[in-house]
C-alpha cells in the first residue's frame, strides 16, 4: 500500500493546493510543532475513513480534530466546561489537546463512537494556514502507520506512508519532536491521559495539581495509548544510563541522552542532547530512533533521561516502544 509516491510540496507555496485536496476529500500530510499529522476534512466520514485505511489504525483509536483557532473552539462545540476553557486560553495554540464533548457536526467515526472529542490548535503558523485555507476542521493523527515511529520529519511520511496519502507538506522538522500531551478537564481537575509535549510542570503551574493516568499498568486511558507503540522494527531495550556503558554487542545500537559512553562496541550511536537539553532530546528522539531502526543494528538500546519536565514524555515512548517486544508483538 505504500508503494508508490505522495505529491511533496513545500509549505511556502503549497498550502492552498493542499486546502483544496481536503476540501475534495482528500489525505494531506502536514507538521505541527511536535509530529506531522495526516489530516482530513473532520466533517467529511468518507474522507477520515480513508486515514484509518492508510494507517491500518483500529477503528476503536480515535482522532484529534485541529482548528485553525482557538475562537474557533466555541463556533464548533458550542459551550465548553471552564476548567477546558481556561487551559485552551493559556496553552493554544500549542501541543496540548483538550477533551470536550463530540459535536453533532462530527461524523463518529473521528471519536470512533466516543461522545467526547479531543481537539487542538496546533502552534505552527502553516498548520493553522492550512486548515483556515481549508475552511473546515481537519481530523488528523499521526502520519505514521498504526504503532510505529511517529514522524518528524516529510521524509519519515513518504517512507512511511508513501502513496496512501495524495499529499505531504514539507515544513522540515517539527520543533517539538513528541506528540502533545492529553488532557480532560472536563470535570475541573485536569487529569493527564497521555504526557506529551507540554511538559506536566508547565500544566501545574498554570492550573494547579493535575492527576496523570498514562495506563501504564497496561489499561489504556486514552483508547489510542496502548502499552505497545511508538516502536521500531528493531527490538528495543531501556536501561539506565550507567548500565548502556557496559554495553558490548557489536551489531547493536545506542540511543545515548548526553554522550557516546567510552566502552562498548556499537554498530551505531545517536546521542540527543550533548548539553543535556530535555527539549532538545525531545525533538531529535524519533528521528534517531528512525536513524538506528534502518542502520542494520541487531538491537536499539535506549538510555531512560531525566524523567522531568519533557523527559516524562521521553521516557514514556521508550518504554512504549520496549514494550512492543516484551509482548513479543
Ligand atoms: O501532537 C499530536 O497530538 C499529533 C499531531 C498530529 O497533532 N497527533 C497525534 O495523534 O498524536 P494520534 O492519533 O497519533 O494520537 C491521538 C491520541 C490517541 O492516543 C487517541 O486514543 C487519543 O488521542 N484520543 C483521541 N480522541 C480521544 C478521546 N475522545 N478521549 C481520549 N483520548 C482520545
Ligand atoms: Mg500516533
């Protein structure tokens, strides 16, 4: 399904010809501060069918929907809760998605029967282009297929995806690297479905105690975030920073946080933030995973990071993507 190629346009000069292949029903490809996202016109059931098709996503894995603006929100849902109102004001546009109740205009299928929704406001100024161009909602995942590296960069979609989608954007990388971070304050505590790139701390600070129920223990909160995902090809292990030194495989990878460890003896190093820097790590952490899944390596081992501000994001995809292989799927 992904032989063949997607027309790659540049976004300076591309976004109008990508409206309008949403507005016909088409799949557009296009980034956001932190991953590309493959969108389709939200109104349009046919149209968000075909996202499911070209990512062989379950049906039960609901969509965000993106506006072009946060006034746009009310327009759309109609009255929202005020706790959702007041992080929409604080954090939009940013990658922080909000749960508000599905709106009749929304085919179900976006929600994949949910009677709530998520939604966003992405803060890349071409995103928001692009779906004020288009004129309508723009329901879009991921551009990924279903479970593996999420893609940050157009060439990631293309090998990715290649044909099953008719057009991508090419915005260069995303600045965030990870996906936003979830959230339902619908009943006034915000509490955390998936973390992401707006870091807990930031949330706190903002709103005070938050709740987080990431379903690490294996019970998904959001439908989407299962234990397994976020995953390579090659087998993938975390382990803490002093214990990847002592590695010696010869034919395997290291995903490094700071700096290439003196001893072992690996086929191929990625090391995300010399300095240290969390958010820098965050935006190099899948295209190194996707550097290391397709260098050959036997097996990627992964350094867990500070697990702090953006690191708890970090740290969470690694263990994800280990778990696909502790599951032995
Ligand atoms: O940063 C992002 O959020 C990117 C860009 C493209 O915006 N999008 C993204 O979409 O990560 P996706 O489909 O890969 O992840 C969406 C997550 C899934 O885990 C899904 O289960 C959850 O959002 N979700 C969607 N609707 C939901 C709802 N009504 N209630 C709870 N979780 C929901
Ligand atoms: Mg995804």
């Amino acid at each position: 399904m992904s032989t063949g190629s997607p027309r790659v346009l540049p976004v300076e000069g591309g976004i109008a010809e990508a409206a309008s292949v949403l507005r016909a029903g088409g799949l557009v490809a296009f980034p956001t501060e932190t991953v590309y996202g493959l969108g389709a016109d939200a109104l349009d059931a046919r149209a968000v069918a075909r996202i499911f098709e070209a990512k062989q996503r379950p049906s039960f894995d609901p969509l965000i929907t993106h506006l072009a603006d946060a006034a746009d929100l009310a327009g759309l849902v109609g009255r929202v809760p005020a706790a959702v109102e007041a992080l929409a004001e604080r954090f939009w546009p940013g990658p922080l998605t909000l749960i508000v109740d599905r709106p009749a205009a929304i085919p179900p299928i976006v929600t994949s029967g949910l009677e709530t929704m998520a939604v966003r406001v992405p803060d890349e100024p071409s995103a928001r282009a692009l779906i004020a161009a288009a004129g309508v909602p723009v329901a879009a995942p991921s551009a990924n297929r279903f479970g593996q590296l999420s893609p940050t960069r157009a060439e990631h979609v293309v090998a990715g995806l290649g044909a099953a989608v008719d057009v991508v954007l090419d915005g260069g990388p995303t600045r965030c690297g990870i996906e936003s971070t979830i959230v339902d304050a619908r009943g006034g505590r915000p509490v955390v479905l998936r973390l992401g790139a707006l870091p807990l701390e930031a949330l706190v600070e903002a709103v005070g105690p938050v709740t987080v129920r990431p379903g690490s223990s294996g019970q998904p909160v959001a439908p989407g975030t299962l234990a397994a995902h976020y995953a390579p090809r090659t087998p993938l292990r975390v382990v803490g920073a002093a214990e990847s030194a002592v590695g010696d495989g010869g034919r395997r990878g290291l995903l490094a946080f700071r700096e290439r460890p003196a001893g072992g003896d690996w086929a191929a190093v990625e090391v995300l933030s010399p300095a240290g820097d969390l958010t820098v790590a965050a935006a190099r952490l899948f295209d190194a995973l996707h550097r290391l899944d397709a260098a050959g390596v036997t097996e990627i081992v992964a350094e867990r990071v500070p697990d702090i501000g953006v690191g708890r994001a970090i740290n969470d995809r690694l263990g994800r993507a280990a778990a696909t292989w502790h599951q032995g799927g």
